[in-house]
C-alpha cells in the first residue's frame, strides 16, 4: 500500500510538532524544514485543526502546536482517517474490471489493507519520534525565526 503524499506530510507534520520544545512554529517554518510547498502544508495544518489534532494560534507568540488528542492518536487511526475509506484498487472505477462480480483479489487486498493499518494502531507519535528520528526532527526545528 503506498500513502499519499498529503498523509504522508500530515504524519511527518505530527512528529515535527511533537519534538516542539521552544517558541511555536509557523505553518511556512515547518514547512521550510520539512522542505515541501507552504501552500501544501498550509492545507495539511488545515486539516489536521479539523481533526482537533493541532491548534494554530495567530499573533506574536502564536504558531502550531499539538493537542492532546494529537499526542496520543493512533497512527492507524490517523492514516485511516487521513487516507479515507476506499479499497486498494478501484474495480468499478470508469473503466470497470470485468472480473468485478466473482474476483478474489479484490477482498485479499482489503484483508491486506487492514493488516497495514492494524500493524500501524499501536505507535503513537511518540513511537514515532524516539531515537534517532526525535533528535533529528529538533535539529531541523533549529531554524531561527524571521519575524
């Protein structure tokens, strides 16, 4: 199974705020050290305040911060949510597959998607951020502030 690159930046988005120890970092920041587009990121924050998973705070002192619920998610949960429903491959897309009303693939690569999900349930994103890739995040995070 493959994420899409708009889960993909949620999860790492997550992890950078999760290592936050200093002053709160901007959307542009943390898309500067994640080196993506603001405007993508800027639309993953968007969604992941929707989520109640981050809580952006305008002003001096504002910037992103992690909630509590962000803290504690499931990353299955989170990559259920963030991929939404839908099956592994698109049988009855605009081309429909022929073998659609008797294939077997089609409930394997479903079973397959819930293992993959499953395996992901338990890590939370302090999971995540131990040794080696927390240290690594702060260091990216080190960037000082235009203001």
């Amino acid at each position: 199974m493959r994420l899409t690159r708009f889960t993909d930046l949620a999860l790492r988005v997550l992890m950078r705020l999760s290592v936050e120890e200093g002053e709160l970092p901007t959307t542009r920041e943390v898309a500067a050290a994640m080196n993506v587009p603001y405007t993508h990121t800027a639309k993953v924050v968007a969604k992941l305040q929707h989520m109640g998973l981050v809580e952006a705070r305008r002003g001096r002192g504002g910037g992103l911060a992690l909630t509590a619920s962000g803290r504690h998610a499931s990353v299955g949960g989170l990559v259920r949510e963030l991929e939404g429903p839908g099956d592994v491959v698109d049988c009855e897309g605009t081309t429909p597959c022929p073998l659609r009303s008797a294939c077997r693939l089609r409930g394997a690569l479903r079973q397959a998607q819930e293992a993959f999900f499953a395996a992901l349930d338990p890590l939370t994103l302090s999971d995540l951020t131990k040794a080696p890739t927390g240290p690594l995040l702060v260091t990216l995070s080190a960037t000082p502030r235009a203001d």
